[in-house]
C-alpha cells in the first residue's frame, strides 16, 4: 500500500511520523520503503545515511533504475520486517534544478512514479512504500497525492495551519478519490484532557475527514527529533503508543483495501463472458 505523508506547511512533525510510523511497521514484520519526495527540502538524509551512489531525483531523471536508489537499514527488534530508504538530493544545486522543472517534466515524473508503484509492491514485495511529500501544493507534492493509496495529511493546531490545512482539503482532496486521514499533532496537553475534549472533536470536524489520531505535545520528541529513532529508544512513551495505534489503523485500511480489491476482481471475474475454446 502506498500512503504519503502531506501537510500544508513545515514544521507540523509529517517526517517524524513518517520514520517512526514506518519503523513501528517494520518492527511488526512488515516491507517497507520510504521515499523522499520533498525535493524543496529534503530532510530524510539528516536521519539516514546514504549508502547509495543515487538519489530520487536520479530515478525520476531516468539517470537509475529504483533498485540503485534504495538503502537497506538496520533496525533493532525487527528480525523478520525490512525499512528501506530512497533519499532526495539535499544539494543547493539540485534543489535548485527541481524547482526549475518544467510541467512536462512534471507529468513524466507521475509515469514514473506509477511505475515505480507497480515495481515496488508488485515485484519487490512492499508491504507498505511511504511519500514523504512536500508541504503545500505543488506538483511533485499533487503527484504523490494522486499515486497514493492512503494519505496522511499531519497538522499541528496553529490557527493558520488549521485554516490552510482545511482549506487545502476542501480545494485539493476533494477531487480525488482517495482515503484521507488527519493526523493532528503537538494538540496541548490539556485538550486532550477529558474536560476539554470537546473542544479536541471540534477541531477533527472542522477538516471533515476522519482522524488517524490526534497527538499532544512533547518536549521530549521535540528534543530526540531527527537525533534518534524515538519509537527504538522509548518504546513506552506515550507518543510510541499512540504511533502503534496509527499503525495498526493502518493495518486495517491495507485489509480493507485488500478485501475491496479481492470482491471487485471476484465480480470482474463473474461478469466476464465465457469463451468457448472449442
């Protein structure tokens, strides 16, 4: 299953739960990859190192093929699961030259992103492939969207991102028909708080959509962001056992998704007209 991690702007957390979410997964003994796709800034290669002559960029320029971009990493407690990373080029120069693409290129970078799906999960055996895609609405970011099986659109609870994110869903989302989480994160502690919770399903209703989960602030992950594995090093804190439930809300989209595409071909099927060979 692909699902790609948006926001409408920075800071609001969407790579931390992009790494950590597919850690846990892996701890679980899942497939996965996970894919830069923030070509305006990358920030994928701060956590994992690159132990690979080529980048995204070099796949979606036609320069490799996928199986040269992607890095094997080794989690602890993950005997049977596998995390795979492609990372983005985080050069002023090549930041610079994808900024620069044009809307043909664009367009050929979708193909090449369907292709790179059907690869993935069909011949590679993916469980899961997670986008990490740029904030906002640009092309490479509305490419990951559409090739999406599920996306996550992370918010944080800043009147302005609450407003952009709300509209970004009404202005975009709606167009395509694909499954839409809100995940809502650096909530204050005291919303969360049953005498203000309320006010919590307020904030869930005003997106429209339905959430993966809604995560209170932590000076703790703010401080381990992009130094560790938060999910390796405390596997009990709070924010872990609620990125589990995340996870395992997952789990059960990818089952569904699974049991939809087993009925529709099952139809197809029946509905096929016989052919007699004879």
């Amino acid at each position: 299953m692909i699902v790609t991690f948006h926001s409408y702007k920075g800071g609001t957390g969407k790579t931390l739960f992009t790494v950590n979410l597919a850690i846990i997964l892996a701890k679980m003994g899942k497939r996965v990859c996970i894919l830069d796709l923030d070509f305006r800034a990358p920030s994928l290669h701060s956590i994992f190192k690159n132990g690979s002559n080529y980048w995204v960029n070099d796949y979606l320029n036609k320069a490799c093929i996928i199986e040269k971009v992607l890095t094997e990493c080794n989690i602890k407690d993950a005997p049977n699961g596998k995390l795979f990373v492609g990372l983005a080029d985080p050069s002023t120069e090549a930041i610079r030259e994808m900024e620069a693409k044009s809307r043909t290129w664009e367009i050929e970078a979708l193909g090449r992103l369907y292709s790179l799906k059907a690869t993935l999960i069909n011949d590679m055996h993916f469980d899961y492939v997670f986008f990490d895609a740029s904030p906002g609405l640009n092309y490479s970011s509305i490419n990951a969207i559409v090739c999406a099986d599920v996306v996550l659109v992370v918010t944080s609870t800043d009147k302005s991102d609450v407003e952009g994110t709300r509209r970004m869903i009404h202005d975009l989302y709606e167009l395509f028909d694909k499954k839409t989480r809100i995940i809502i994160n650096k909530m204050p502690s005291e919303y969360i708080l049953s005498k203000n919770y309320n006010d919590s399903l307020k904030m869930i209703e005003t997106y429209q959509l339905p959430a993966a989960g809604i995560v209170s602030c932590s000076c703790e992950v703010l401080e381990a962001s992009g130094r560790c594995f938060f999910v390796c090093e405390k596997p009990d804190h709070p924010f872990t056992e609620k990125l589990r439930e995340i996870a395992a809300n997952l789990e059960l989209l990818c089952a569904a998704r699974e049991k939809s595409k087993r009925t529709v071909f099952g139809l197809a099927t029946e509905m096929s007209p016989s052919v007699d060979l004879n």
